[in-house]
C-alpha cells in the first residue's frame, strides 16, 4: 500500500518531535543562531587576551573530527614582537591576492582588504593553522580537511568568547617563507593565518548566495 506524502510527512515531523524535546530544542536554536551570527572580523582593538581564553579556543578547536583520527594539526600563537614579525611576513601575500581583488571586489572593498593585509587589521594575536605535508594526495587533501574543520571549530568558539577572528589563506601566497621563518619547510604545510582580538567593527552579514542542495 502506498502512504500518502502528505501523510509520511507528518509522520516524519511527529517522529524528530519526539526525539527532540523542548530543552534540546532550544539548545539547538541557539546553537544554529551562533553558527550564523559569527563574522569575519578585519578590524581590532589593541587589548591583549589572556593566554587562558587562547588555549581554550585552540584545545575546543581540536575536538575536531580528523581523517583516520590523524588529528593532524598544530597551532603557532604570535604575539608581541613575534607578531610584528609575523605579520611582515604575512603582508607579503597582497602582491599574490591583488590581481584577484581586483577581479572579484569593487574599489572602496580592495582598499579596505588591502589596508587589512598590511597589519592584519591590528590583531593582538595572530595564529597559525599546520598540517602535516604527505606525498600522498589523498591524505594531503585529507590532512587540510581535518585541520579546517579545527579551523571552524576555533572561530566559532572565539566568537563565543566576545572576540573576533578572520580565517586567511591569502597567506598561503607566502607559504614557503612563512615555514622557513618556522624552522618546518620539510615536514609542515600552511593552512590558514587567524588574526584575533576584540572586534572594533560590526560588519554586515554577506548573504548566503546559494542554497546548492542536490536531492537524489
Ligand atoms: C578558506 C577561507 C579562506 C579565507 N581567506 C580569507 C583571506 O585571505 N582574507 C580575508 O579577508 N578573508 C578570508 N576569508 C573570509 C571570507 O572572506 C568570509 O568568510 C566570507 O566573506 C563570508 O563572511 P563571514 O565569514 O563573515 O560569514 C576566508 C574564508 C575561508 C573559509
């Protein structure tokens, strides 16, 4: 016997009610509400963050799900002098990003990103996502995977945290030095610069441009 749609369908709604009580929901409600309210941060304020709210974020980041539970992940802190060292570094990588800024944002945006790239819009803390190099392309591809998601995991904790945060990997377009400057050319690759530190900008939400959801 065939079921109606319109019947299967409120079954199925019936069915995730149950499983989803009312507490739960809620938590969930919040939980999809912080996942949207997180932003790209460009601008800081100079006010330093404990080392304590840095490491919570990091340790957060990596109860990241990893490919073969390889966890292939390591997370470089700058700060002070470190981080003005670093950050020259990282600047270097506007001269590879600005043919594509030209092509893909209007002038006021190149400026904004170009004035960003100089001091990493003034950032207390930079931090550097690793993965480990492989010969393999699979677990390359999967090592970079594994290492984003810790990525994702540190930035929405950050904004827990009240701070603000920008993954960048603008800077990949300075990969190699920043690995020699880390003593790790052989056995490391780049996968994203984070500066972070109190937000001095509320930037407006990018709508999402596509829902691309193909239903077999
Ligand atoms: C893999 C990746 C690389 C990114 N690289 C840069 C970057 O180099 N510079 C930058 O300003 N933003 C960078 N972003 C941030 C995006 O521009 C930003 O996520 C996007 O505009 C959506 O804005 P939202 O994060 O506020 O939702 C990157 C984001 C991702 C996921």
């Amino acid at each position: 016997m065939r079921v109606p749609k319109r019947i299967l369908k409120n079954v199925q709604e019936l069915l995730e009610r149950l499983h989803v009580d009312g507490k739960r929901r809620s938590k969930m409600n919040e939980f999809y509400k912080i996942i949207k309210e997180r932003r790209s941060i460009r601008k800081f304020k100079p006010d330093p963050i404990s080392k304590e709210v840095i490491e919570r974020i990091i340790e957060v980041g990596m109860w990241a799900p990893s490919a073969m539970n390889t966890q292939p992940w390591e997370f470089y802190v700058f700060t002070g002098e470190a981080r003005d060292q670093i950050v020259k570094i990282l600047s270097k990588s506007l001269q590879g990003i600005t043919p594509r800024l030209k092509e893909l944002f209007k002038e006021k945006m190149q400026k904004f990103t170009l004035g960003f790239f100089q001091n990493m819009g003034g950032a207390p803390v930079i931090v550097l996502a690793l993965t480990h190099r492989l010969p393999v392309i699979q677990y390359q591809e999967g090592a970079i995977q594994s290492c984003a998601a810790a990525v994702q995991n540190l930035l929405l904790a950050a904004h827990m945290e009240g701070l603000g945060a920008c993954w960048m990997t603008g800077p990949l377009w300075v990969e190699d030095e920043v690995l020699t400057h880390l003593g790790r050319q052989e056995d490391a690759r780049l996968v994203a610069a984070i500066p972070i530190g109190y937000p001095d900008q509320s930037p407006p939400v990018p709508p999402r441009k596509h829902k691309t959801i193909h239903w077999m």
